[in-house]
C-alpha cells in the first residue's frame, strides 16, 4: 500500500468544527483505523480572538485543545503560543493545505475568508474548506487560480456536512450533465420547524440547536435562510456552473411563520419545509430558497430535526437522492478529513495531476 503524502496543516478557525478534527486526530484517533492512511501535521492553528499557535514541527494538539476547553483560549505560556494573525499566517507560515473553518459572513460578501482562500492559492497551497462563504461568493476565480497555481480546492464538508455530495457528482455520476438540485439544507430551520411543530417555542428550538453546536454562529443566518442561500448557491456555482452569490437567490427565512400556521398544515396532513432549489432556465441558473407545504409522502417531509436531504436530476441518470439522519460534528470533521484524504492520494509523486 502506497502510503499518502504527509501534509502540513494551517487551521483558520478552531470552534467546533477545527476543535472536533483536532480531537478525532489526537484523542480519539485509535478508534478510527480507517484514518491510518492520513498523514497529516497541524503546523499552526489562528483564531479571530482566542490567540495563534504555530510550530513546524507539529502543534501539541491535545495541550490546544485542552487550553480552549479550560481556559477559552490559547494560552502564552504556550511554546507554540504566536501572535500572527489569520492574514498573515495564510501568507507567511510554510504549509502544504490550508484548512479555512472560520466563520461564514454574508455582509462582508465571504471575506475575510475569501482573502485567505485566495492567498493560500496565490501561493500554490492546497485549500479544504468548510466555511461556505468562499465557495458561495468567488467559486469561479478560486477555481481558476487553483488551476493557475496548480493546486486543489475541496469543499465537501460546505453542504451537508460529511455525506458525499461533491465527491458523489464528481467521481459516481461522470459524463452525466446536472440539470436541477434541491432539497431542505439548512439543519437549524428543518430542527425549529420540526419542534415547532410539537409546540416548542422557536427560540428554545435555536439554544437547542447552537448547544449542539449545527447553528451558524449567527443564528439568524440560519432562520432567515442566509445559510440555505449560501449551500443553494455552493450548489449551483459547482454542479450547475452558475455564477452566482448567496445575493442572486431568491430567498425567504422561517421567521413569518407561526405556529398555528404549521399546525394548520398538519391538520391538511402536509409539512411545512425550508426548500432551496437550482435549475437551469433560459440558458441561465437561478436559485431559490422557498416555504413550501408538502404532502406527507413527499421524500422532503420525512427529514426530521436535524436532518437534510439533497435530489439531484440529471440528463443521463436520476434523479438520485441523498439523505442525511441527525448529523453531528463528527460527520462536519469528516468531510474535511475525506477531503485530506482525496488530497494524499492525489498528492502521491505517482498520481496524475488532476487539480480540481
Ligand atoms: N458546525 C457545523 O455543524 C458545521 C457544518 C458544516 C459547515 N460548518 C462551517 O464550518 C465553519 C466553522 O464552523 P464552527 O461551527 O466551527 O464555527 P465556530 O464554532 O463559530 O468557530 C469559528 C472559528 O473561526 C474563527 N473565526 C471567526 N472569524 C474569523 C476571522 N475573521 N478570521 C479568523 N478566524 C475567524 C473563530 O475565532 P474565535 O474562536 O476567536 O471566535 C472560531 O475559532 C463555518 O464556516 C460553518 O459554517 C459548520
């Protein structure tokens, strides 16, 4: 067996998702042999305000996360403890992947995300993100200057979390033309309507949901269907070739509705559900998130709480669904660790340069 490369990691971000990756590659990391051929040193970590860690030969993973657990932040007597910022360190530090986990921004049109993105890039680092945001805003010029500099963007972990979306179009649906996707992506609105639906208030449903750690940091993203925009538009700029920004989608929260309005949907025996869509009309893609009522033998009103579930129809095959039940942050530190892996193999000395 070929073992993978060794890459060397820079983290932007360590909340949930960076501190869940960390902890499957350190404390957890015997429970997972599949995960024996990932060959992978964390060489800095930078957060927007819990400080920096940085050191070439490999970060003490468990003492970062034992810091962020105890202390909330990273620590000055920390040997590995810097001051470099995020910026910098995606332009100065010696790496082979960044790995962006920041947090999305709709005001600021994905930056500063997009700007480490495009650095690492510029500099011929490969780049695996879970923060939307770049993929949602400047997909296009990311990819083009990926293929520039000869390196590869892998983004799988963006919409729904771990479960093969990209890699399920990219390797299991070749020569196959995607024509339209949709489906219910955003976890925090599916899990309030669903408690909504049993009585619960909408904002017992989002503490619920941001302890569990599936809400944006920003919740409203989430209700008021910014994140639904954001994965629609990932979606359509990727399987589609749109052009598009989470500001083009035609969208629409669950903020308006009240309960009585589900429990008069129910009453009629249908679910009201967060629906986003992409298609092409016109020779143009356009993309939707929308309030539907739908049949309860409708495929999207069986996913409950948490759950997600994406169809995609194409002109050669289909349509194919893909459902998730009840995801985790194990599944969000997946697709991130799936997409290193795909990295190490296509890294090998002996593997075809197939950037992006
Ligand atoms: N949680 C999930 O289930 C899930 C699923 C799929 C995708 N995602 C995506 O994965 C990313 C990370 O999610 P998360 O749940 O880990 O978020 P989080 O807990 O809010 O952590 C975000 C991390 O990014 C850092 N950060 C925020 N703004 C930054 C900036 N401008 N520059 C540098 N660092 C910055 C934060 O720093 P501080 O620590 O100083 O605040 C924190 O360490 C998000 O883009 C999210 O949309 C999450």
């Amino acid at each position: 067996v070929t073992k993978n490369e060794p890459l060397r990691l820079l983290l932007i971000g360590f909340g949930n998702v960076g501190c869940q990756f960390a902890r499957i590659l350190t404390v957890e990391r015997e429970q997972f042999p599949g995960l024996d051929d990932l060959n992978v040193t964390v060489v800095g970590i930078t957060t927007l305000s819990r400080g920096s860690l940085e050191n070439p030969e490999g970060i003490d993973l468990r003492r970062a996360l034992l810091e962020i657990e105890t202390a909330g932040r990273f620590q000055a007597q920390n040997p590995d403890f810097s001051s470099r910022g995020s910026a910098d360190a995606a332009s100065e530090l010696e790496y082979d992947v960044l790995v962006e986990l920041s947090t999305l921004s709709i005001d600021r049109r994905g930056e500063p995300a997009c700007s480490y993105v495009r650095t690492a890039l510029g500099r011929g680092r490969h780049v695996v993100t879970a923060n939307k945001g770049p993929i949602a805003f400047a997909y296009n010029e990311l990819r083009a200057l990926a293929r520039a500099h000869n390196c590869i963007l892998l983004h799988e972990s963006v919409v729904m979390d771990g479960a093969p979306v990209f890699d399920l179009a990219h390797f299991g649906m070749r020569g196959c033309r995607v024509l339209e996707v949709d489906g219910i992506l955003n976890s925090t609105s599916n899990f309030v309507l669903s408690r909504m639906e049993l009585g619960e208030h909408p904002d017992d449903a989002v503490r619920i949901a941001q302890a569990r750690g599936f809400a944006e940091a920003d919740p409203r993203h989430d209700l008021e269907g910014w994140d639904s925009a954001a994965k629609i538009c990932v979606l359509a700029n990727v399987l589609l070739d749109g052009d598009l920004t989470p500001l083009e989608v035609e969208r629409e929260g669950i903020l308006a509705l009240s309960a009585k309005e589900l429990r008069t949907a129910r009453q009629e025996k249908k679910r009201v559900k967060l629906v986003c869509r992409a298609w092409r009309e016109d020779g143009q893609v356009r993309a939707a998130v929308k309030l539907k009522k739908l049949s309860d033998s409708h495929p999207f009103s069986r996913i409950k709480e948490s759950g997600g579930i994406l169809r995609i129809a194409t002109d050669l095959m289909g349509p194919i669904i893909v459902q998730q039940e009840a995801p985790t942050l194990y599944d969000t530190a997946y697709g991130v660790l799936n997409d290193l892996l795909l990295l190490g193999i296509k890294t090998r000395p002996s593997a075809e340069a197939t950037p992006n």
